[in-house]
C-alpha cells in the first residue's frame, strides 16, 4: 500500500500486541487496510521490546495474556514511551480499575470493529481514515 495515499499517516504507527496470534493477523490487516503502519508482538515483553526500537504512536494491547497481562504492559509502556496513548482489548469488560486506570481507552473485544478507528483517530489527531483504494 502506498503511503501517498494518506500521507498524514506516514508517521502513525501502532503497536498491537495480543497472545493469541490470529486476533494480532486480523487486527494487522484491517488497521493496514486503513494505511496504519502495524507492529504486532506476541507477547508483552516483545512489545515492549518493539517499543523501544520503533517509535510508536499508539499502543493496543490485550488484558489477558500469560506472563505479562496488559496491566503490566501498560506499566513498563508508561516508563519507556509515555506520550503513546494506550487503548486496552479483552473480550471480557470484567478489567480491574487500577489497569482501566492505566489507559487511555477500553474497548471490549466484540466491539472492535466499531470502535478501533475511532479511538485511534481520537487519541492520534482526530482524523478517521476511509479505506485505502488501489486505483
């Protein structure tokens, strides 16, 4: 996909980092298709390490993930990129008020489709993107 297609989004760059790899595969091409360009990281330590070798304009990460949940992720991304805005997924609202805290936005995971762009746009520059065409 050519970055001449919205150039205001040649800097936006996010990282989706979830355990379970088809949902990261998904996430990717969908936001791609919009123009974002996509990390995805397995793991919360791969994100994070991702994190510090990428600048990243907003992170998504996953709550339940075995060895580190998404509130310890949005901990250690607040120490290493604080100004990235943090949205939050899990396919349960059942999420402790301390890791809501830490976020910028929640999103239940059977909402995605819905309210993805729109969080991103709001935190990275209030434009919402329109899918990208090859002419």
């Amino acid at each position: 996909m050519s970055s001449s297609v919205y150039p205001e989004l040649q800097s936006a760059v996010l990282l989706c980092i979830d355990d379970d790899k088809d949902v990261l595969e998904c996430e990717k091409a969908f936001l791609e298709s919009f123009g974002y360009t996509v990390l995805t990281a397995a793991s919360g330590g791969k994100g994070l390490e991702l994190a510090s070798m990428y600048p990243v304009d907003v992170v998504i990460v996953d709550y339940f993930m075995p060895e580190m949940n998404g509130q310890e992720v949005a901990i250690e991304m607040r120490r290493l990129n604080p100004q990235a805005p943090i949205i939050m997924l899990s396919a349960t609202v059942d999420i402790p008020e301390q890791a809501l805290k830490l976020v910028d936005v929640f999103i239940a995971k059977d909402r995605l489709a819905s309210q993805l762009l729109p969080a991103i746009a709001q935190l990275h520059g209030g434009w919402v993107p329109q899918p990208a065409c090859e002419a």
